[in-house]
C-alpha cells in the first residue's frame, strides 16, 4: 500500500536528498530542450516524486508539459496529466503515441515496462522532446545495458540520453532525539576506505570534513517519532552524466559495463554508497540505513 502525504505539497530537489554534483548535474540536465533524462530503482524508492521535482522546475507557461502515468500520484496544475489504462489499450505506447501528436515541450513516461515504450521515448527525444522517465534497474550504470537489450541501437541511445540517476530511500534521523554514535577504529577505516576517492571539494559540497574525526548519528527515539528514532525519508542517488566519452562507449562498444564503470570513475561519479555515507556524516540519516539499501559492507568490524 502506497501511502502519500499531498498535503505537503512537492518538495524541492535539495530537500529530497539531491546534493553536490548530483544536483549539480540534474538541474544542469533538465534545462536542455531535448533528450532523455533516466531515475532508475527499486518500487517505492521516490523515482516519481523525484520527476515531480522536476517538472516543478519545468512548468512555466510556455512549456507545454505532458505526463503519462500509472497511477496519477500527484495533481500539478498547469500540466496535462494522464493514466494509463492497459483494459481499455491505453498503455504507455500507446499514450506515448497520442502524446507526440500534441507537440508537447516535456513529456513524462511514467515507467519503461517494454521495448515498444523504450524505443518510441527514445525516438521522442530524438526528435526534440525532453523526456523523464522510470526504469528497473540496480544502478545508474546498469540501465545503458539494460535499454541496449530491450532492442535499442546503440547509436540512437548515444544520441539520445542525457543522465541516469539511481536512487533509494533511507530514513532520515529525528532532529528531536538525535545524538552522536560511536564505532570501532576498524569500522571508521572501512569508512574511510570507501570515501577516499571522493574529491575533496565535493566532499565539502556536503558540509563535510574528512580530516576531523568521523562523527555519525542516530535517534534515541521520543514521543516526537514514537520512539523509533527516525522521522521522515532522504534519498541518497547516484549520478551518471553522459559525456562524449561515454556516448562513444555506447555507440561504439555496445554500452559495455566495464567501459561505462571505468567513465564513470573518470567523470568522478559518486556513487550511492559514498553519497549515503556523506549524508550519514552530516546527521541526515544512521550508518544501518546506508548499510541497508546500498552494496559494499562498512559495518564489519574483524578485529
């Protein structure tokens, strides 16, 4: 059961989780006039709330925006919003179809499901539409391989796409009961080790810093989050930006996953572990919920 607080109305992008060159990228990204724009992650990890944030910064009068989704979770006035109905044919390829006849601006694709959908948002963006879109995947990186799959020419794909995000949700620490939490050296160098590459001016984009003892934090629990110590949810992503190098990876070596990683680590991709330890450190969320939702162990103490 999906249950969503509309009377909060939409939150901004910083205030969801997006930080440092994440932010920098996206809202870099979805000013273009065209091309692809990716959130990938599991079922209920805020990929739609995160679109919302951006067609927020997107509706003005003179962009004509249209979304097709399933189902409509938030009402955006100013927007034309649709739901897909697969009962009656209305489908995401099929609504996709009808959509390009409107000539719209910004089109949102609720969920790429198939490759009839993924080839005709690709062609949309081809053709001088900004599209956002959904889609399945574990990381940024995995979803250029995955499209090329679904049957999408490498060429068109290089052409097309703009930036992946991959995100999860963590819950955010109660600001009523939170206080600092101590871990063994051993923990704190695992900790270290993961965020060494992580350049130093980004690590200050998090108000972060690394040469200080590592501080973390976690709620005691108060009447204020029914004593469970959380109150609230942050995302914490991963950004892939596609340059020119990578768009020659995928035109040329078919989006090759070793060949994207090694981009990404040139580009200095952060990835969604060291965005959660960052955010970690600044007192947004505990050291168990990164642990929780993204790969690679910290929380091993081996002495």
């Amino acid at each position: 059961m999906r249950v969503l607080d509309k009377s909060s109305g939409l939150a901004d992008l910083e205030k969801l989780g997006l930080s440092g060159r994440n932010y920098e990228i996206l809202t870099r990204k979805i000013m273009e006039p065209y091309g692809i724009i990716l959130i990938t992650g599991p079922t209920g990890s805020g990929k739609s709330t995160t679109l919302y944030g951006f067609l927020n910064i997107l509706n003005k009068e003179e962009r004509n925006i249209v979304t097709l989704e399933d189902p409509v979770e938030y009402f955006l006035d100013g927007i034309n919003q649709s739901q897909v109905k697969p009962e009656i044919g209305y489908t995401f390829a099929s609504g996709l179809r009808s959509i390009l006849r409107q000539d719209p601006n910004v089109i949102m694709v609720g969920e790429i499901r198939d490759s009839e959908t993924a080839e005709l948002a690709i062609h949309a963006a081809l053709t001088g539409h900004l599209v956002f879109s959904t889609l399945h995947t574990n990381d940024a990186i995995g979803s250029i391989p995955r499209l090329i799959d679904m049957g999408i020419e490498p060429f068109l794909l290089s052409s097309s796409i703009q930036a992946v995000a991959a995100q999860r949700l963590v819950r955010r620490i109660c600001e009523h009961c939170r206080e600092k939490t101590v871990f063994s050296e051993k923990i704190i160098a695992n900790i270290r080790e993961f965020l060494v590459h992580v350049p130093k001016e980004e690590v200050a984009r998090y108000r972060v810093d690394l040469e200080k003892p590592l501080t973390f934090f976690s709620g005691r629990g108060c009447s204020e989050c029914n004593n469970s110590g959380y109150k609230g949810r942050v995302a914490v992503h991963e950004v892939l930006e596609v340059t020119d190098a990578l768009r020659s990876v995928i035109s040329e070596k078919s989006g090759n996953e070793t060949e994207v990683k090694r981009i990404a680590k040139e580009q200095g991709m952060t990835t969604m572990k060291q965005d959660g330890l960052l955010k970690a450190l600044r007192g947004d969320t505990t050291l168990a919920e990164v642990e929780r939702v993204t790969e690679g162990a910290t929380l091993v103490d081996e002495e």
